[in-house]
C-alpha cells in the first residue's frame, strides 16, 4: 500500500512555483461543480474581469488558458503566426530562445536580436532588426527574463515595432502582480503570463490577453490554427460570449485557486504589490552583498523579485542548494544555461516576498558551516 500523501514544509525561494496563500490552498478545496454550471460560469466572468484588472487592460479577448505559461506562450504565437510571417524574437535568456523555436516550428522566418544573458535588448538592437525586416508581422520580448533575472523596458520599444506596423507580443510570466506592467499604456497586443509566480496559485494556468489588433491579425489568416487546442477562435465562446460552448473541461479547482489569488492582489492594491517587491528586494540584495553574493544584472535592469546572484568564491553551490533544501527546507534556484552552476535564482514573489523569507535565508546561510564568505 502507498503511505498517505505528505509534503515537507518547503520554503519556496525559487524561480516558481512560490508559496502559496492558505487562502489559495483552501479555495481548491471547494466541492466541485461542473465546468458548465451557472455558478462556474459567473466564477469563469469574475476571473476575466480580475484578469483584465491585474493586466491593466480593456481588452476583450483576456481569458485564461487551461495548460502552464509555456502554453501561453504557444497561444500567442501559433495564433498570430502563419507560415511565411516574418518575426523579430528578442533573445537574451532562455525563454526568449523558446519563443523563436515556437515561431519556428509555426513556419514563421525568424529574425533573432541577441543580446548576452543578464543584459536586456535596446531600442537601437530593435531599430538595426527593423533595417533588415522592415515589416515584422510580430516582435516578441520578455519583460521580466527568469533565467537572468534582467528586467526588459518596453515602451520605447513597443513604439518602434507599432511605427513599423508590427505587433508587440510580450511574455511577463515573472513580471505580472510583481512588477509594473500596463497592457494598454505600453500598447502591448499579446501578452501570457502564469499563475505560480507572482501570483502565488498553483501552476497549471495560463491567463493571456489580445488587443483588437491582435485579433485582426487572427480574422485576416488564411490557413488554420495549428494547434486545435490552442486555436483562439475555437476558445473564445468557452471564455465568453452570449452562449457558452463545450470547449474542453475547464481544471474546475485551479481556477478557484487563481480567482482566490487574483482577489488577493487586488486586496493589496497591484501598486502597493510592486512596492512590496522593490522593498523587500532591497533589504535582500544589503543581506546577500553582505554576505559576498554579487549581483549578474546591472542594477537598472535587475528584477526586484528574481536575484540572480553569483555565490563568493570557494563555495560549492549545488552542494549549498541541496543542504539549503535538505537541512532548512528553502529552495532557491540554480543557473541554466552558461550559467548552471555559477549563480543562484532567489526568487522573491507573491507570498514568498516577505521579510521574514529573507531572514530565514539569510540565517541559514550564517548557519551552514559550508557555506564560505
Ligand atoms: C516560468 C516561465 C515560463 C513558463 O511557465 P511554465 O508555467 O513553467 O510553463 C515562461 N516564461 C518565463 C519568463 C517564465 O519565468
């Protein structure tokens, strides 16, 4: 017989999934319904409604998609992307990199900006893209790239890629209920982003928004969506519209627990919630460079909520992460890429961005007799 299931009590410091609100774990408890109940449709109306608040948008084609923030990523992309598009994807890290494979694999030609990992990519880097692809159906960033942790400005360069007459599809999967983040404002036309982040749910939804622009770009193709699952004009008469149509079966208790999160952000206020993450990211950063730790980003870029640190010399870093986790019950992240075993991902996000986190850490780390500073 399997023995009942039991968890430790982990300290969630990583790059996501963060700890989740008791809150949030209790909504998911709630009875089941089913995914066409009245009761489940005025819920599914709320989320919307919440979405569209926490992206700061008016957009109507704002729903959540049942599948994590890759598959958000895949929604954007495979709708508005036909074989033969042209498209600037702007890769300084490991999920730009996924979004040119997607587009690839969508028959799109893709013109990559590559920039280093830790740096972000500059309107100039947009402007030289847009020499050699003067019209980009698309150009794709990521606000707030998890692999490096540099945050990527937006503005200067959604205002280049609409004066070439592109689209701006944007990725803020780490930046959403954390960071400054305007859909509208910053003219943002498809945007995905997650639910273990920030947002501190658990994982498994996408929510994603598209301008009017967006949609013409989908009314206007000629062949079909790729995928079926993913196919917006498909998914739409699921998220709204007068009459509800079987879609798929909606994960009836993880949109509970994201209705749970979202009204808790909008409790806090999402302005008061970005505060919070720059506050307690500078109480960190004093603790970690104390300790020895040096930042990989420049400091105008660094994301407050994500710290990719480098460990001081001598140190044994997977060796630290594993008795961090094993011995403290804290998990942090290590480095991907060129990075991977070089720096550490400390995320600080949702209700894993508190003081006492960083004092848990912080006197774990004076604790470890490996650790070396
Ligand atoms: C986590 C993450 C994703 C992928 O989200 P999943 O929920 O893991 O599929 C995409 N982009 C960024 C920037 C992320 O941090």
């Amino acid at each position: 017989m399997y023995k009942e299931l039991t968890t430790s009590n982990r300290i969630l410091m990583g790059p996501g999934p963060s700890d989740a609100h008791p809150r949030v774990l209790k909504a998911m408890s709630t009875p089941l319904i089913g995914h066409l109940d009245p009761e489940f449709v005025t819920i599914m109306d709320e989320v919307k409604t919440m979405v569209q608040n926490t992206f700061m948008t008016k957009n109507n084609m704002t729903f959540v998609v049942s599948a994590p923030g890759s598959a958000g990523m895949e929604t954007c992309l495979v709708n508005l992307l036909e074989p033969g598009d042209e498209v600037i994807i702007c890769v300084n890290g490991v999920f730009g990199g996924r979004m040119a494979d997607i587009a690839e694999r969508c028959g799109a030609k893709v013109h990559k900006v590559e920039v280093a990992w830790g740096t972000v990519v500059s309107p100039e880097d947009v402007k030289k893209a847009l020499d050699i692809c003067k019209k980009p159906k698309l150009v794709a960033l990521v606000h707030a790239e998890t692999s490096t942790g540099a945050l990527q400005p937006i503005k200067e360069i959604s205002d280049l890629v609409h004066n070439a007459g592109g689209l701006l599809m944007v990725d803020a999967v780490t930046s959403y209920c954390g960071i400054e983040l305007k859909v509208d404002d910053w003219n943002i036309d498809a945007i995905y982003t997650g639910t273990q982040k920030n947002l501190s749910a658990p994982p498994g939804l996408s929510p994603v928004s598209f301008s009017d622009n967006a949609l013409k770009a989908l009314e206007n193709r000629k062949t079909k969506v790729q995928s079926w699952f993913l196919d917006l004009s498909l998914v739409k008469n699921y998220w709204g519209g007068a009459k509800r149509a079987y879609h798929h079966t909606a994960p009836v208790s993880s949109v509970y627990a994201l209705r749970e999160s979202l009204r808790i952000v909008l409790e806090e206020g999402l302005e008061n919630r970005w505060k919070r993450h720059k506050e307690v990211h500078e109480v960190l950063k004093t603790k970690l460079e104390s300790l020895g730790f040096r930042y990989l980003v420049e400091k105008q870029y660094r994301l407050p909520n994500l710290n990719a640190v480098f460990l001081p010399e001598g140190n044994d870093e997977a060796l630290l992460r594993k008795k961090l986790l094993n011995d403290y019950n804290i998990e942090v992240g290590g480095g991907l890429g060129d990075f991977a075993g070089k720096i550490w991902r400390v995320g600080i996000m949702g209700e894993s961005c508190t003081l006492n986190h960083v004092n848990m850490l912080v006197s774990a780390l004076h604790d470890m007799k490996e650790f070396r500073n």
